[in-house]
C-alpha cells in the first residue's frame, strides 16, 4: 500500500516538475512579454498543482492535506488575478512607450 | 523518497535560477515586474517538497504566507509605474 | 548527504547572484525588483538553517514591506526628477566603497566561520524552562517572557518612528492623510485581488499569530502580514489611509507597548517582579499581550509605508 502512494507521489511530483521545466522553456523561448507572461503563470501554476497532488497523500493529518489545498488554491487565485494585472500594465506600457 | 523530494526542490529551484536569469535580464520593466510571480509559484513548490523531506514544523505557514506576499510584491511592482486610471486625477501624484 | 549540500550551495550560490546583480541593477524600480526577490529567496535559505520563525519575518518584512517602501520611493525620485541634477559618484569613491562592503562582508564571513562549534549559549536553559512559560515555541519564549522589556521597548521605537515619518508633513498637512483618497472607480483588477487576498489574508494572518505560541510564527509575523493586506486594499483604492488626527489611529497605534508595559507593571505587582508572569497563568498573558501587538503592527507599518500626510481629508 505504502508503495503505491509512493510510486503515485513520485509520478504526480515528476509531472510537476516537468510542468515547471515547460515554462522555463517558454520563459526563455517566447519572443515577446505577453507570451513569456503566459508561460510563467500557466505552466508553473500547473506543476505548483501536480506537485500538491503528489504529496496530498504523504501529508501528515486531513488537516495538513487541507491546508496543502488551501495554499494551491490561493496562488491559483492570485497568480490568476496577477497575470491580468501584469498584462494589463504591459500592454498600457507598450502604448505609452 | 526523501532524496527523490530533495532532488525534485533542487529542480524547481534551478528552473527558477535560469528563470530570474532571463526575466531580470529582459528589456524593460515590464518583464522584471514578473520576477515576484517566478518566485511565489516556483519558492512554494520548492518549500512544499522541502517541507515533505524534511518534517520541519511550520514550512507550510511560510508557504502560505510567501502565496500572499508575492501577490502582494507584484500588485506593488504593477501599481508603481501605473498613472492613475480616475478622469480629473492629479497626474503627479503617482505612487 | 550530498545532495542536501548540492541544494543548499545551489541556493547560496543563487542568492549571492541576486544579491550582486541588485548591486548592478540600472535604475531604481530594477534594484527594487532585485532586492524583493532577494528578500524572498533569502526566506528560504532561513528555513534551510532551521529557522522558520525568521523565514515568515523575512519575507513579510523584509521583502514585503520593506519592498514595498522602496517602490514607493523609486517612483517618487522618478516623479521629482531630483535624480537628473546630481552628479554621478567618482570612479574612486565607487572603487573605495565597493572595497569597505567587501571587507565588512569578509569580516562577517570571517567570524562566522571561525566560530566554535559548541560556543557558548543559552538555549538549553531557554529549552529547560520552556514548560514554565506554558509556550511551545521557544523563539516566542525568548521574545515575550525571557527578554520582554526588550521586545516592549523595540514596539515603542516603532511608535517613534512613526511619528517621525508625521514630522516630516507639511505644515497646511498636519493631521490630514497620507497616500491617496479612495477611487470612484477603482481600477477593476486589481480591485478583485485586493478583495480576493484581503479576507484570506487576513485569517492566515491571525492564524500564524495564534500558532505562534506552539509552532514558528507569532504576534510579529501575523501582524506584518496583516499590515500587508491592509496596504492592498490602500493600493487598490479601495480604502484610503486615514487621517492622522484620527483618534482611532492614535490609540491603535500606543496599544501594543501600552498594554505591554502595563503587563509589565501588573506583574510587579501580582507576580513580584517587573515583567513577571504570574506561574501558570503565563501562557493566556503572553497571548493577551500579544494580540495587542498584532494590532499596533498591522497599524503602523501601513503608516510607516504611506509616508507623511500630504492631503486633507474631506470633512
């Protein structure tokens, strides 16, 4: 049994990491803010999410797993409400610039 | 499995190293204002991972509170170049 | 184990590198930018020496806030363009303050490093007692039971500070507001994530403050972060910072090192010494005391940030 949660833990947090690896790609191969933007907030959120995942099962009580879910969804929330911002004030940059 | 939790922070942390490299590196300073953003998603994986490999108390209250104050950072990074947006404001009072 | 090593000299290694391209950063909001993200990753490396308490402190203070000041006065050097009249610094001078940094850094580097590995300390005694005060936090202990004159005196130098940054008004100002009046229509998105942060903000503030008597955290953590969600809302626009003359304020402001000192005072009174806790009853005393604190704090770091007062308030 434990060595299922393992062997799931491994997987979610290896996807996760993958996921984070993806947007640092795009970070770096993005030709301009918006799209580097995006790479950042979608693809790191992604793997933040995969890597909760993975360790959902190792946390210590149901309250630990709670507070794991609570904290991915504050930066979804945040890291959501945030990219709006930053391409906002990107784009009013680019007009006045 | 605690190596592998400790090799898989490792990861997530040089993802953000090579990140922060081309972000604060980019023309501009529209693309330095996402700095905060690369540190809150990719610093709480990295805690997360650490806090799983090494059961140390209360690494998930910073994990919280680093969520809230980089939200916090790049609302403030957003809002320091941004004129004020209200018809009639004194342009000069920029925060 | 090699690979802790290899994590933990990666991540000095990177926060060395921030830490120098902030030195070389061009322009202010880039520094600024810079030394956020150092203050950030600074908090991890605390949590990598074991020091939890003071990870929450650094980057609710030293990044958050502390970054947030510091925004706040690149974009007003930039508005006043005092900045375009002065003379840039002389190579020399350049070279001979690099060369005092330098020195000063290899001197703490120094020290540390040659420190004994089992100097002299007294956290097995603060360990000892911890039962006493009823906590099970020692870093709490230490700030509120073993040495909390020095915790009260360091509430009231934020008060000074305070109203130092008041003194600095105007003179048709004082008493009024600092920062701007609140918006008619503020700007929608950022008005969402500050109404979004602001009540979860809240009650994970409250909660490190609470948890602080047992696991890391405490009154200071909570309030900061507090204070941090306060200054969202005064961002967005959707609250404006108060006048200075308000009396509401004012006896916010004084409540942390008043209801201290007076802890202080009744504990020569009901417990035989200044700043004794009454034994067994430590632990609801220290939390009392403390959420006093929380208070002042969430208060004053906003003002502190805001600035002086430099508008009137509509009567």
């Amino acid at each position: 049994m434990s060595l299922l949660v393992d062997i799931f833990s491994v997987i979610a947090i290896s996807a996760g990491v993958f996921f984070y690896l993806a947007g640092t790609v795009g970070l770096l191969r993005f030709p301009d803010t918006l799209s580097r933007l995006h790479a950042l907030t979608k693809a790191d959120n992604l793997g933040l999410g995969l890597v909760v995942l993975g360790l959902l099962p190792r946390a210590g009580s149901p309250l630990a797993a709670l507070k794991l879910l609570a904290i991915w969804a504050l930066v979804q929330l945040a890291s959501a409400t945030t990219a709006q911002l930053i391409g906002r004030a990107v784009r009013r940059k680019g007009r006045v610039a | 499995m605690t190596e592998f939790l400790l090799a898989t922070a490792g990861v997530i942390l040089f993802t953000v190293a090579v990140g922060l490299v081309r972000i604060l590196g980019g023309p501009g300073d529209a693309d330095r204002m996402m700095a905060a953003q690369l540190i809150g998603t990719g610093g709480i994986g990295s805690l997360l991972l650490i806090a799983a490999a090494t059961g140390e108390h209360g690494i998930e209250d910073v994990a919280l509170g680093l969520a809230l104050l980089a939200a916090f950072a790049s609302a403030a990074f957003v809002n320091s170049g941004a004129p004020a947006e209200e018809p009639g404001a004194d342009a000069a009072d920029v925060r | 184990m090699i690979l802790v090593q290899a994590l933990d000299l990666g991540l000095g290694l990177l926060v060395f590198a921030v830490g120098a391209w902030t030195v070389f950063a061009r322009g202010p909001f880039a520094a600024t930018v810079g030394y956020v993200v150092y203050g950030l990753l600074l908090s991890l490396v605390w949590i990598r020496l074991f020091a939890v308490d003071v990870a929450l402190t650094e980057a609710a203070i030293g990044s958050g806030v502390t970054g947030l000041l510091l925004i706040g006065a690149a974009a007003r050097m930039r508005d006043a363009e005092t900045t375009a009249h002065e003379k840039p610094l002389s190579g020399p001078l350049r070279l001979a303050i690099a060369a005092l940094c330098v020195l000063v850094a290899l001197a703490l580097a120094a020290v540390v490093l040659l420190l004994p590995d089992n100097g002299p300390s007294l956290a097995p005694q603060s360990l000892h007692h911890l039962a006493e005060t009823g906590l099970g936090n020692p870093v709490t202990a230490v700030l509120i039971a073993y040495r909390a004159f020095d915790t009260m005196l360091e509430k009231v130098v934020l008060v000074l500070a305070v109203v130092g940054v008041w003194s600095l008004a105007q003179d048709r100002y004082w008493g009024g507001a600092p920062g701007e009046a609140r918006a008619e229509r503020p700007e929608p998105t950022l008005a969402f994530l500050a109404q979004v942060l602001a009540p979860l903000g809240i009650l994970v503030g409250v909660h490190i403050f609470w948890v602080g008597a047992d696991e890391p955290g405490g009154a200071f953590q909570g309030g900061a972060i507090l204070a941090a969600m306060w200054m969202i809302v005064m961002m967005a626009r959707l609250s404006e910072a108060p006048a200075t003359r308000a009396r509401w304020l004012r006896l916010a402001l004084i409540a942390g090192p008043v209801v201290f000192l007076a802890a202080g005072v009744a504990g020569a009174v009901f417990a035989g010494g200044f700043f004794a806790y009454p034994p067994g009853f430590a632990k609801p005393v220290i939390l009392f005391i403390e959420a006093f604190m929380v208070l002042s704090i969430a208060v004053t770091l906003p003002m502190l940030v805001t600035g002086p007062p430099r508008r009137e308030t509509r009567q």
